[in-house]
C-alpha cells in the first residue's frame, strides 16, 4: 500500500509518486545545467502498480516540482490502463548537473479532474517538430510541438508498439513528409538540431534517416552501413560529411542527433558525440524528410520520436534526451508511492467508538490485570534488588569475621512480624539494625547463630570444660533451622508471582473471548440490517480485534517481567542454599 505523506500540493489528490533524476555518471551523466529538457516517464506494472487508482484516461495526472508547489507543463503520449502501460512527456525546467538530487512529483487519483496536458507547452519556443507517431493506420502524423509542422504526406507504415508508444515502420521505398514553413528552417545564426530514434536490422546502403533539402541544399542525418553520418551541403562547396566514431548494433533502438550552429557540424550516437567539423552554415528550408527523399537514400527499418530544434542544442541537452527515453531510462528513477494523510482522522478513537459492551467489559477486566502485574513487577524489581545488593555487603563482612561465627549477631528478641511481610517492602531484619536491612543471607545468619548459641550453651552448663562442642546431631539440628528459614524466605520472594502467571497465559484467552464475541455481533447486526459491505463490516471488527490487543498488551509485559523476577528470585535462592552450607560447615569445623 502507498504510504503516508504529509506534504501535499494539492488535497484534491490522493496518491503521489515520487521520481528521482540521476545526473550523475551512473544516471543521466549530465555535467553541466540544462534546462527546458522534455523528459519521458515510462509507467508499466514494473514500476507503478495502481493504474486502477487512475482515472480511465489518465487525465488526473499532474506534474509537480521537487519543492510539492510548482506544477510543470506535460502531457500524455498513450494511456494504456488494461495493458498498465503510460508514456507522460514532462518539461524539466533544470536539471541539476552532476547531482541526483533533481525530484518531480506525478500526482494522480482525483476522478473529478479535468484533462490537463498540454503538450505545446511542454517543448520550448525552439522546439520546432515533434512526431510521436501515436494516430492511426491511414493517418498522416502530426506535430506535437506549438509551431503545427505536421506532415503532407505519409507512405510509412505506422506501427502502435514501437520504442515510446506508436512508431514509424519503413521498408525502403517509403518515406514520411513535412512542407516547408518559415518556424522549420535551419538560419546561419541561429543553427537546427535533428534526433531520432532509429533501428535497423542490417547494414544500410546509405538510408538518410532525417533530412531538410532545399534544392542543391541539405542537411542530412543517415546511416552508412551501421555507422550514423551527418552531412551539410551549401548547393555551391562539396558537402561537409561527418561519420560517428561508433556504430549501431543491430536490431537495437539507438538515438541519432545532428546539431549544427556556431560554425560546427556534429553527430552523435545515444547522447555521446562522436564527430564533428568545421562548417560555413547556409540558410536551409525546404521540406523535411523522414526514412528517405526523392533524392533517394531510402530506410529500411523502424523510427520513432522524431524532433528538431533551430538551436544547436547543447551536448548535455541531446545527452538528457538519449538517457531519459531509451529502454534504460538512467536518468529517471521510479521512487515509492505516497498517500495523502486524511486529515482529522484519529483512527483509534474511532476503533474504540465502534467497541461493544461486552468489549468494554473484557477491555476493563485486562486493564485491572494489567495494573496489578504492572504494580508486582515494580514493587518485585525493586525488593529484589535491595535484597541482592543486601546480600552481598552481608557477605563480605561475614568473610571477613571468619574466626567467630557468632560476631556479626545481635541477640534481640525476634519480632513476630515475618522479616519480608509488613507495609514496607523490606522492613528491617531483627537483631541486624538498618546495615543488612535487605539482606536474607543475614536472616538464615542470624537463625544459625541462633542455634548455635543456645546449643553451645548447653553443652557447658554445669560442666567444667571451658571450650563448647556440639554433636552431629546438634549440627544437623542448626542446619535444618535454617533450612526451614530458606523455604519461608523462597515462598515470601515468590509470593504474588502467580498473578504474572494468570496475566500471561490468561490475558490473550480473555482479548480473544472479547474479539469473538464483538465479530458475533458484528455479524449479527449485518445480517440484521442486510448492509452488506466493507464500511459495514470493517469498524466492528476493527473494535472486535481492540479486545485481543487489549490481551495482547497486558500478556507480552507480563512475560517479560516474570522472566526476569524469576532469573533474580533464583539467583537470591541458589545464594541461599550455598550460604546454609558454608555456614553449617564453618559450625561444624569451629565446635567439633
């Protein structure tokens, strides 16, 4: 689906694509600035895939600047929506050389807009002739450009599938005419600029692809063999040839140019010049002719896209032509498909509108859930935590009072309220004071020590041996206290854990009760009132699908959460477990 965009030129129009001129080597390789350069746009399936969001005959589409303000002249050489085919003519009015930064804008997807291509004005005021070759079998071609040089006569056959739309077949004996007038004239000091393009399937004897012959005087762009040429006749000198330094491949569409102007002739092959000589430029007018003259030089092969300009036009120009409107098209890259953002449109609130009352009902039970999973997790990080960091200042001292068992306990009376229970979420230990608040190493500690003292004490009473001992079975006795403590301290750290447990595998149950129950009565509703669409159907089950997120979304934190508590619950016990053990052990060794 396109995207959203949020600068728009005009609101009237929903869909936008974006368009990329590369002028770099690997592009366009345009060095140098040129304006007013026609640019063709090739849209098929391979590029653009919504021709259905097109009105029928393409005339919602517009042309835009890279700054989304500035609508550029254009126009639509062939529409084709079943066979997803467009070829769009649009003026650039610079392209920035050397860079690929050079964007244009194709809106289209208004079906109120009225046709807007104008095809005189995408061509400056020195495009003299441009022959598409898009009318019908019979019809003579005619001029695209603003100046109406179209052709007398025609014994071409004019093909609907060529290299840019329709196309102009000849078998060499026909050729394509256009009269004399005064805008169509090659002017010493002005110049003219003839380009074509041209494939042929075999060498050519010497088949004159464009020419302007006014008597004695021509200007010629032909092929000899497979080599393009340019000659400049004056009726009085001998003319003035120039052959390219490269040939055509055969079967291939290659783009043939002839600029003269400034005293120079020029041919170029795909936008690249490859000849040129030093000429004395005569007034030429005359007819021009397309394919072959009655001075013979007659084609055999296809041409399309036929212009002339009176200018020479710059390399880069000519270049510009050749990259855009070839099969490869460097220049122009097909960028994504944008939509226009609706504005005004808070599409969650208008999920939770459309939410049922049994929706409502599931949706608030979650959020409960959520915040009582929300609350033991916080409340569980943070106590276990402190317990953690408690535990390992605990740890130290106890290393570091190895000698005495008993040292690091306070004999006070034990108060009744369980050490991890009370309104505090670690509340002092007894006999630890505020150093191991948090510690449940210094509880199983002070139980031990505990026990120790009271059994050590009465193995002395009465006697007169001065050093205490203790049995085995007084050792064991110490460590099954603390033993016990161990299991009361595990069962407080996993108190509550079970309600992470009922959100994670109940919450998702309860969001997917929620969603059937609203596509039931969405259903419902629809067979009730036999409103059969997709605005019918889509905001109930949008407000449906609401309760499964709702499930979602208590369930995914849950899991996270419990995991983690976990891995720090079982950490904290295994310390536990190994402290008991050192403890007993140190017990065992000091009263032996």
């Amino acid at each position: 689906m396109p995207s959203l965009s949020h600068a728009w030129w005009n609101d009237e129009w929903n869909f936008r694509k974006d368009i990329a001129l590369d002028l770099t080597p690997a592009g366009g390789d345009i060095a140098v600035t040129a304006t007013d350069v026609p640019v063709l746009l090739r849209l098929s399936i391979a590029n653009f895939s919504y021709f259905g969001d097109v009105k029928g005959d393409g005339s919602d589409f517009r042309l835009v600047a890279g700054d989304d303000k500035t609508p550029l002249k254009f126009h639509v050489e062939r529409f084709d929506a079943a066979n997803q085919m467009a070829f769009i003519w649009v003026k650039a009015p610079q392209l920035t050389g050397g860079t690929n930064s050079d964007r244009i804008h194709l809106y289209y997807g208004n079906p109120d807009a009225p046709a807007a291509g104008d095809a005189a004005g995408t061509y400056d005021a020195n495009q003299a002739l441009v022959l598409h070759f898009g009318e019908a079998e019979g019809q003579t071609p005619r001029d695209s450009s603003a100046y109406g040089n179209h052709a007398s006569d025609s014994t071409a056959t004019l093909a609907p599938a060529s290299l840019i739309g329709g196309g102009a077949q000849f078998s060499g004996t026909d050729s394509i005419s256009v009269p004399a007038t005064s805008s169509l004239r090659l002017v010493p000091g002005k110049g003219l600029t003839l380009s074509a393009w041209v494939r042929v399937e075999s060498e050519q004897s010497e088949a004159r692809v464009l020419s302007l012959e006014d008597g004695a005087k021509s200007l010629v762009l032909g092929i000899r063999g497979l080599t393009p040429f340019a000659a400049l006749a004056d009726g009085v000198a001998a003319p003035v040839d120039v052959a390219a330094a490269a040939t055509l491949a055969a079967g291939q569409w290659h783009h043939l140019a002839v600029a003269v102007g400034n005293d120079r002739l020029a041919v170029f092959l795909d936008g690249v010049e490859q000849g040129a000589a030093t000429v004395s430029i005569p007034e030429i007018g005359g007819t021009l002719y397309v394919g072959g003259s009655p001075a013979g030089g007659y084609l055999t092969g296809a041409v399309d896209e036929v212009q002339a300009s009176t200018v020479p036009r710059p390399a880069e120009w000519i270049r510009a032509q050749a990259r855009s409107q070839g099969q490869d098209a460097l220049l122009v890259g097909y960028g994504n498909d944008a939509q226009r953002e609706a504005e005004h449109v808070n599409y969650l609130a208008v999920t939770m509108r459309n939410v049922t009352v049994d929706g409502w009902i599931v949706i608030v039970i979650l959020a409960v859930m959520f915040l009582i999973s929300v609350l033991i997790m916080v409340g569980k990080t943070v106590m276990l935590l402190r317990i953690r960091r408690g535990n390992r200042e605990f740890l130290a001292d106890f290393q570091k009072a190895a000698g005495d068992l008993t040292a690091l306990d306070r004999d006070e009376d034990e108060d009744e309220e369980d050490a991890l229970s009370g309104s505090a979420l670690m509340p002092a230990l007894d006999g630890g004071g505020d150093k191991y608040r948090f510690s449940t190493l210094y509880r199983l500690y002070h139980h031990g020590a505990q026990e120790v003292r009271q059994r050590t004490a009465a193995s002395t009473a009465g006697a007169r041996a001065t050093t205490p001992s203790l049995s085995a079975q007084s050792v064991e006795a110490v460590r099954a206290a603390m033993d016990a403590t161990l299991v009361r301290l595990v069962q407080k750290l996993q108190s509550k854990m079970v309600l992470l447990t009922i959100a994670i595998s109940g919450g998702p149950f309860l969001g997917l009760l929620g969603t059937v129950v609203g596509v039931m009565i969405t259903f419902a509703a629809i067979a009730a009132s036999g409103d059969v669409n997709v605005n019918a159907i889509a905001p109930g089950i949008a407000a449906a699908l609401a309760a499964t997120v709702a499930g979602l979304a208590v369930a995914i934190p849950a899991l996270f959460g419990y995991n983690w508590l976990n891995s720090l619950i079982k950490e904290i016990n295994a310390d536990m477990r190994v402290f008991v053990d050192e403890f007993v052990a140190r017990v065992a060794e000091r009263f032996e």
